[in-house]
C-alpha cells in the first residue's frame, strides 16, 4: 500500500494556510486556525476519522471567521483529494449517524469525484466562542466541494456546540469508512473505471 499523504497549501490576502493529511493515521493533529472551538472541531475530526492532520492558518480574525473557516477547508478538501489519488481500492460509499447528548447528526458520503453537497437542519444557537454555527455547514460544502466529493449531512438538536460536534464526528467516522482500502477490491470501485467526474 502506497503511502496517502498529502500537503496543500493556499495564501491569498485574507488567509495564509498549509495542511497535511495522513489517510491512513492514528488520529494526531497539530492544529492552529486561531479559532479555539474550530482547533477543537478539526481535532475531532482528526480522532475519530483517523485522520492525521497538520493545519497552520493566519487569517483576517480581525474581520470574522469566515475566510478562516472556509479556505481551511478548501486546503483540507484539496489535500485529501490528492491523497486518495485515482482512489483505487477504496470503500467509496458510506454512511454514519453520531449522537452528543441531545443533537444527532447523520453524513452521507459517496467518494465519486463529482462534488455536490446537501445539508437539512439549523443551529440552536448563532455562535460558539468566536466560531459562527453556520461555517460549520459552510466547511461541510467547501470540503466537499475540494475533496471531489458527494456529501448529505443532517443535524438536529438543542445546543449549537453538540450539534457541530456532532457533525464533525459524523462526518469524520463517515469519512474513516468511505476511504478505507478493501482488499477484495482491484481497481477504482466504478463501473466506468473512473472517479474523476
């Protein structure tokens, strides 16, 4: 098995960022966005995706989160793109549903390389610390949207902080499952012999 590491980087005037993802990790992640509760969500997804994850960004915080969020997960989409490769052997589909205390959050993913994005649900709350709840629907799309990937995710729930953990760990195990290697399986898992759109 070859190694599925990547590195991805993107400065522009509002973000300076380099990540590293290890498809096949144990779950460490050395992560500084600048955004407390967003350190804590990408290191969620980290450890329960087994994933492991190198984020630095320097972004325009003194304006919002947005730019922040967003290009990050723009990096991380393109990182783990190029990661998977031709994404020969891969499990490709899977699903998962993650419950904290009250909310549940579900992810439907499909590794297809044709990137689509879905999302039903609303955030209890319009903040947590100096993270807006809805850039948590917004990484979700940008990832996607980088990643080559076909994403439904669903929240619900009484407390904005579970229902984004909630999500992140959903699709952090969704995205464990669907990019695992299947040793039954010879080539990319397509009927064309392509997953590239």
């Amino acid at each position: 098995m070859s190694e599925r590491t990547a590195t991805a980087t993107r400065e522009t005037a509002e973000t300076t960022i380099e990540c590293t993802i290890g498809v096949d990790g144990t779950g460490s992640a050395a992560i500084d966005t600048g955004i407390g509760f967003f350190d804590h969500m990408l290191e969620a997804l980290a450890k329960h995706g087994l994933f492991d994850l190198e984020i630095e960004c320097d972004g325009d915080l003194e304006i919002d989160d947005h730019h922040t969020v967003e290009d990050v997960a723009i990096v991380l989409g393109t990182a783990l793109d190029e990661a998977l490769g031709d994404r020969s052997g891969i499990v490709r589909y899977a699903d998962r549903q993650v419950p904290l205390d009250e909310a549940v959050a579900g992810a439907v993913v499909d590794l297809s390389g044709r990137p689509r994005f879905y999302f039903d649900g609303e955030f209890s709350q319009e903040s947590i610390g100096g993270f807006t709840s809805d850039m948590a629907r917004h990484f979700c799309e940008s990832l996607a949207m980088n990643a080559g990937i076909t994403l439904h995710v669903d929240v619900d729930g009484e407390n904005a902080h579970h229902e984004v953990e909630a999500l992140f760990k959903t699709l952090a195990r969704t995205l464990d499952d669907a990019t695992r290697l299947d040793d039954r399986r010879e080539g990319t898992p397509s009927t064309k012999g392509t997953l590239n759109g």
